[in-house]
C-alpha cells in the first residue's frame, strides 16, 4: 500500500504566501493614491514653473507682470478664473482673439508656443485662482492718470497727442465738444465705437475699469488741466505708434514676443531705411508680420523706422 505524502506544510506554504501577497496589493492599494496625487503634484508644480517663465517673457507686455492688467485686461481675476475653463484659457492663447490686440501664440496659427507650452502657460494661470483678486472688492476710483497711459496706448495714433485730433480722428481735448457731451455719452462711445466713422469698438479690447479710467482723463480736460501719463514725458510719434501696432507682437520696448526682438537686430541694422520701410508695408508672408501698407500713412511708418534706429548699437 503506497505512503501517503503530507501535504500540510505546502498548504501551510502556500497559505502564507498568498496571505504575504494580499497584504502586499492592499499596502500598494493604500500608498497608490498619494504616489499618484505626489507626482500629479510635482508635474503641476513643473508646468507653472515653466508657464511662469513663459508669461514673463510673452505677456507681461500687455498683461502686467502680475496678471494685474494693462493694455490687455486682467488676467489675474477671481471672475475669469473661476469662470474660464482650463480648455477656454487654451483656446484663447492658441488662437488669438481677432480684432483685438491678442494675436495667435499656437505655432499652428503662427505663434511661437507649441500646445505643451500653452498647457504650461494655463497652469501658472490656473495657480492664481485660489487667491486672485475680486473685481469689485478692488474697484478703485477711475484715475485720470492710468488713462493716460491707456490713452497713449491705444488713442493717441488717431486722437493725437493729448487728444489734439489728427486728419484721421477729431480732437478729443476740445472745450466744445466736452461740454457738449458728458461723461455717459464718451464712456457708451468708447465702448461701442464708431463704425460708421471708423472708431473701432473698444469695449471688446478694454475692461469697463480701462474705459472709465479714459472718461476720467476727459474729465481732466474739461477742466482745462493737462496730464502726462505716470508724470513722465509723453512718448513721441513713433513710441506710440510702436505701442498700438507693434508692442502685441515685439514687446513693449521692442524685446521680443511672437515676433522677433527689435533691439540689437542685425536685420534691422543691415536695411536701409527705404528697405526697412518696404519691409514693414509689405510683411512677411506665412508668418504673424502682416502688411502695414494701408494702416500707417508715410510719416507715421517714418517715424517708426526713426525708433527703430535708435534701438541698434
């Protein structure tokens, strides 16, 4: 009669095993998710990290360096925030918004940011949410003097210096006309536009709180007083005309952006004036340089090209 094995101590075995391996699935179960939520952390950090880098060098020209706003509107604001998808914010930066100053950053529409580095952008974005600032808990009283810094970015090309009107838009800085119209009439103006005259619709490019700061500067006139923007000489002909055309693209001190820097460009240095100015009507086919040509009359492009010189070594 055969001997019976005794299976018992590879039971035992194998009981314990599984037993080692259960307890080992159920700690790896427990320390999944903060390994999980840790590195969706770091990766976080990383990208706000870069997207900082990123805005400081692209959009701080017309966004402030805080997000706080400027030519273009605030960014760092509890109602955008909470209100704009991480998807939106995407969409915006790659696309653009056309009519207003905010050009295309996705390389697919000609910018110079790949998907990656707008997803980065959204991020350090995003990082603002959680303490940005209420609209209407920082409404400040309309200032006369961050209107003149809007005027001087946006108006003065058409209204002249100090709103003293070019044959291109009637003068601003007008007794007649301010004590014909009150403030409600050029805040509605401002924000709706002109068509019909050619005043285009600034209530698409600017915040409410921009246009009022503008009416507080045509306030100032009426009263016959004079202001420069920050108490700072006003910027001349082709500072300004720089600032309205070509700051979105090249930064505001020409430092570079969607376009190339201006400053110290071997290009600019190279072309004689005729050539530059041929450069600047005609564009650069294929990329975000459009054609000036029927947007700047002949003085207008001089004096851009006049700026540029003195930004060369």
């Amino acid at each position: 009669m055969p001997r019976r094995e005794n299976l018992l101590p590879l039971l035992a075995v194998s009981t314990v095993l599984a037993l080692a391996v259960l307890i080992a699935f159920q700690i790896y179960l427990i320390r999944e998710p903060a390994r999980v939520q840790a590195d969706t952390a770091a990766d976080v950090q990383a990208a706000q990290s870069a997207g900082g880098e990123l805005f400081a060098a692209q959009c701080v020209a017309c966004h402030g360096d805080h997000g706080q706003g400027g030519v273009g509107p605030a960014l760092n604001s509890r109602a955008l925030l909470t209100s704009a998808s991480d998807e939106l914010l995407f969409n915006l930066i790659r696309t653009g918004v056309p009519g207003t100053s905010m050009p295309a950053w996705g390389q697919v529409f000609g910018g110079p940011l790949t998907d990656e580095e707008i997803r980065q952008v959204v991020a350090y974005l995003r990082a603002w949410e959680a303490g940005a600032p209420d609209p209407d808990e920082l409404a400040a009283a309309p200032d006369p003097s961050r209107g003149a810094l809007i005027f001087d970015s946006t108006c003065i090309v058409c209204h002249g210096r100090e709103g003293s009107g070019t044959d291109r838009a009637p003068a601003l800085n007008d007794p007649e006309l301010l004590d014909t119209f009150d403030n409600e009439w050029f805040r509605q103006t401002i924000a709706q536009g002109r068509p019909s005259k050619g005043m285009p619709t600034w209530g698409t490019v600017l915040s409410p709180e921009q246009i009022d700061d503008i009416v507080a500067l045509l306030g100032f006139w009426r009263e016959g007083r004079s202001l420069q923007p920050g108490g700072e000489e006003q910027p001349g002909q082709g500072e300004a005309l720089f600032a309205a055309h070509c700051a979105p693209c090249h930064g505001a001190a020409g430092g570079g952006g969607v376009g190339p820097a201006l400053v110290g460009n071997t290009f600019i240095a190279e072309q004689r004036d005729t050539e530059l100015t041929d450069f600047i009507l005609a564009g650069r086919p294929g990329t975000a340089m459009v054609p000036f040509a029927g947007r700047l009359e002949p003085e207008e492009t001089a004096a851009i090209v006049e700026l540029l010189r003195t930004w060369q070594p």
